[in-house]
C-alpha cells in the first residue's frame, strides 16, 4: 500500500481499496463463523438422530458447492470420528444395508454363497439346510452367517441343495427358534436335538 501512496494519482484508490478490504475481510469472518454454526447445528442434529447418513450425503454436496473449495476442511473442523466428509457417502452405504438388511424377514438359496443377498454379520439368525429332495437336515443358529456358512463342513460331506434363514430378535430368541425347529424336523446331521 505505501508503494500507491507514492502517486497521488493512485493515493485514493489506495485507500478506497484498503476499506474494501478491510470490509472482506470482515465478512469472510462472519461467514466462517456462520458456516460454524450451521456444521455445528447438522452435527448437532445428527448426533441426536434427527438426520441419518444419506441426509449428511445430500448436506454435504449442497453445502460444499455453496462454499466452494476447501469445505471437506472446514467440514471436518466440526465433525469428527466416522463422519469426516471423506467418509459420509461409505457411512451412508452402510446404512442403507443395515436398513435393508432389517426390512428382510427370511433369506432363502442355493450353494454356493456367492452373489446371493444373505443376512449380514451381526444379525441373529436360525437356518434350515435341505437336501437334494428337499428335506430339512441341519437346524442351526448364528450371528455370523456368511462365517458359518463358509465353515460348514455338512456340505462337503452331505449333499445340501438348499438353505433358508430367519431373522430372530436376539440371540435368546433364536436359541427359542432353533429349538422350535430341531424338535419340529428332527434334522438326521444335528448331532443335539435341544439345548
């Protein structure tokens, strides 16, 4: 600024362009401090479970072309932990399997596993294994299914044609299920038929 002052041509665009300045920089702080305010309110609402991932996704993209370069930074600054704004649409993803996965009553397939929509890891779940003629020979429970299926060892020594797996409410509740079940079929390979 004092190289402006040297001319008087320039001295009063100078200082006219020293209150423009001084005036932006004032408002980048205001809308900083704005932008604050409304990351501290969404993650306020998301904590609070008013808002699930899919929102945050939606959030993200409008807010990021309403600010332009370096929001996932300034995103960040707010939200931590799982929610870092690389994060949301994989957190988002995941959500909507959880959601599917708790929409569906009962799974139903063939062997192998691969490409089929099975019960996800963490859901309890009672499961039936059918021969080729479509007769029930295995009766078992697990919160681990794709894991279990994968370690059967029926299969490999039994034909199992088919399989069918229920959700259950809790581990307890399955324990109920399968016990339902094994006395109901009396599958020939379950080597116990109750508790």
């Amino acid at each position: 600024m004092e190289e402006f002052l040297r001319y008087p041509e320039l001295a009063a665009t100078a200082g006219h362009l020293a209150v423009v300045q001084r005036k932006l920089d004032l408002l980048n702080r205001a809308k900083q401090d704005a932008w604050a305010q409304v990351l501290t309110a969404t993650a306020r609402l998301y904590a609070a479970g008013d808002l699930r991932a899919d929102d945050l996704v939606r959030l993200l993209d409008e807010m990021r072309t309403w600010y332009g370069p370096g929001f996932s930074k300034t995103w960040d600054r707010v939200f931590t932990g799982p929610v870092a704004a690389k994060s949301v649409r994989h957190l988002a993803g995941r959500e909507r399997r959880l959601r599917r996965d708790e929409a569906i009553r009962t799974w139903e397939g063939t062997f192998p596993l691969d490409g089929q929509l099975v019960p996800g890891a963490g859901v309890p779940v009672v499961y039936v294994l059918f021969d080729e003629l479509n007769e029930p020979v295995y009766v078992g429970s697990t919160e681990c299914f794709w894991t279990r299926m994968s370690g059967h060892h029926i299969r490999r020594e039994h034909r199992i044609d088919f399989w069918v797996a229920y959700r259950c409410n809790d581990r307890e509740h399955a324990y109920e299920v399968e016990e339902r079940l094994l006395a109901e079929h009396k599958p020939r390979l379950n080597k116990r038929t109750t508790r």
